[in-house]
C-alpha cells in the first residue's frame, strides 16, 4: 500500500511516497504503521496540523473513520495545509 | 451601464459574458487580504478584468528578496510600503477602476473595519493565524472568501461559502508548524490566477464554485486533484451558523 507524501511531511520523511506492507487494513492500524516510519504523524494527523486523504476524500484516520478499510490501489495521501501566500 | 471605453476594453471577455455580468464586476468591490505572492496575480487580474473597487491590505514594506515572486512590486519599490507600490501598479494596469491600499494589521480588532461594506473577501495571506483571523470575519459576517495557499511546487484552493459548505477552520483545524517556506513565483502564480477566476465566477455567476472541495495542485507531478471537504458539525467557528 503506497501512501503519497506532501510538503513537510515529505521532507520529515526524505521521500515522496511510504510503502506500507497490507494489502488491506483499517485507517487506525495504517496510522499505527506509519507512526512507525514517520516521526510525530500520528500526533500532527490527531491535532489535525496534518490531513489525510482516502480516494480523494478528507477522512479522519484517528477518529470518526478508524475503523475505515483501505485496500492497495486506494489513493492515501497526508498533507499539511500550505501556509505560504 | 457600460461606457463605450468599458466595451472596447473589455470587448474580448464580453465574448464570455454578457454586459449586465460585466457590469456586476465594475459594481464589485473586493478585499484583497495580502500584497504578495498569491495577491500580485490575484489583484492584476482582478484590475484588468474591470472588477471596480479593489482594496488590497497589506502590512509591510517591498524587500528584494520579494521579488522573485511578488509581481505587483519592482525594484524601484525597495524599501516603499507594498499598498503603495500595488496600487500604483494596479492603476497602472487598469485606471478605469477605484483602487485602494490599506496599511494595517488584520486581527479580530481590525478586521471589521477593513472587510465591511466588500462583496467577497480574497486570502492571499502568508500565514494561518491572520486566515483564521479572515475566516471567522466571512463566517460571522456570511461574507464569501477565497482560500490560496502555497508551499514550494505545492498550491491549495477552496471557497468559503458559510453555510453553504466547510469554512476554513472546518477543513484545516490546526496551522502548520512555522517554518521558512519554500517559494518561487510560478506557484503563486498559478493558484492567484485561479483565485481570480473563482472570484470572477462569483461575481458573474458563471460556472461552478470551488465549494465543498479543496483543489491541489503539485506542480512536480503537473497534477491537479479535487478533494471532497464537508462541514464539520463540531467546528468551532461556523457550527452555530
């Protein structure tokens, strides 16, 4: 399962995509896996400083849609907000 | 009513809509929160379209390294307030319409004062607290804004519609940490122009507003994605409206 990577959360990780090794899981074991890779996701993706899209669709891995599954092929993807003007 | 210099000028996007719609633009009035990046773009294009108030509220003064980016402003500005350098340009660009520049710091205490009286708000801001700071103004006051934000070859892009779709404290419920952000102009650029354009749409009612979806563009994939946003119930700024 890719997870793409944007801006900040690219740069802490030093790649553009995360491979995580499933080929189905819900959002909260997939947000335990990359907190394994990723320093402070979990945390930042909690307070909401960091987003999480599934499919093309803000999802709330630590809350509401931790239960959700994911499969291979789906489209995830973390991004912070973009501050600069 | 439109004079024969408004029909020759604009003789080319009366060809996309009509007089009466080119007639809401010069009746418009715009607040452009940001002198910089996203608001050079935004605010020219704005001017030439004929939008006819356009007040743009920045707090700082014009520094070299601006200019990689900040396409209102020049080397001959180095050191002047940005107000004073984009509304010189502007009216260069455009003498047809009322440009006015604003010195001053947008917070709660302010914002009343700068927004009241403007059909839609526009953020060409370049950091989160002074967009909360906007938000919960278009919030309050139903107004519409248009979010831009960029980071690198990144852009983001959603208009506010309250109560008719997220605010911004909905989708993004927490700024970034601070950093230096990374910027070249061609980002700005890219997502001002499409600031423009919702703006435009907004006050022609042409087309389909950017509501309910936030729009990324990644400028190193040359890619464009529409992310699906919803309300959220529990938000503390637009929940109660």
């Amino acid at each position: 399962m890719i997870v793409r990577l944007f801006a900040s959360v690219r740069k802490a990780y030093g790649d553009k995509t995360v491979e995580v090794e499933a080929s189905e899981l819900t959002l909260a074991v997939l947000m335990d896996r990359l907190a394994q890779r990723i320093e402070g996701i979990a945390d930042s993706v909690s307070r909401g400083a960091v987003l999480m899209a599934v499919n093309r669709e803000l999802v709330d891995p630590i809350g509401k849609d931790r239960d959700r599954m994911v499969h291979s092929g789906d489209e995830i993807a973390l991004m912070p907000p973009l501050a600069g003007g | 009513m439109l004079t024969d210099r408004d029909r020759e000028r604009y003789k080319r996007q009366l060809l996309a809509w009509t007089e009466d719609q080119q007639h809401r633009l010069k009746d418009a009035r715009v607040l452009i929160a940001g002198a910089g990046g996203l608001g050079s773009p935004l605010a020219m294009y704005l001017a030439v379209a004929g939008v006819g108030h356009i007040r743009v509220v920045d707090r700082d003064a014009v520094d070299l390294s601006n200019l990689n980016r900040q396409t209102l402003h020049t080397e001959g500005d180095i050191g002047r307030l940005k107000t004073e350098s984009a509304v010189e340009a502007l009216r260069d660009l455009n003498r047809d319409i009322h440009v006015e520049g604003v010195t001053r710091i947008m917070d709660d205490g302010t914002i009343d004062e700068l927004v009241d009286g403007h059909d839609i708000i526009v953020d060409c801001t370049d950091n989160f607290p002074v967009r909360y700071v906007l938000n919960r103004k278009a919030v309050r006051s139903g107004l519409p804004m248009v979010h831009g934000g960029i980071r690198g070859f990144l852009g983001q892009l959603t208009f506010i519609a309250p109560g008719k779709g997220p605010c911004l404290a909905c989708i993004f419920k927490q700024a970034p940490e601070p950093e230096s952000i990374p910027v070249f102009g061609a980002t700005p650029g890219v997502i001002g122009a499409l600031q423009a354009t919702e703006v435009i749409k907004y006050l022609t009612g042409v087309g389909d507003l950017l509501i309910g979806r936030l729009l990324i563009y990644d400028g190193e994939a040359m890619e464009f994605q529409n992310i699906k946003i919803e309300r959220d119930p529990g938000c503390v700024e637009c929940r109660a409206k």
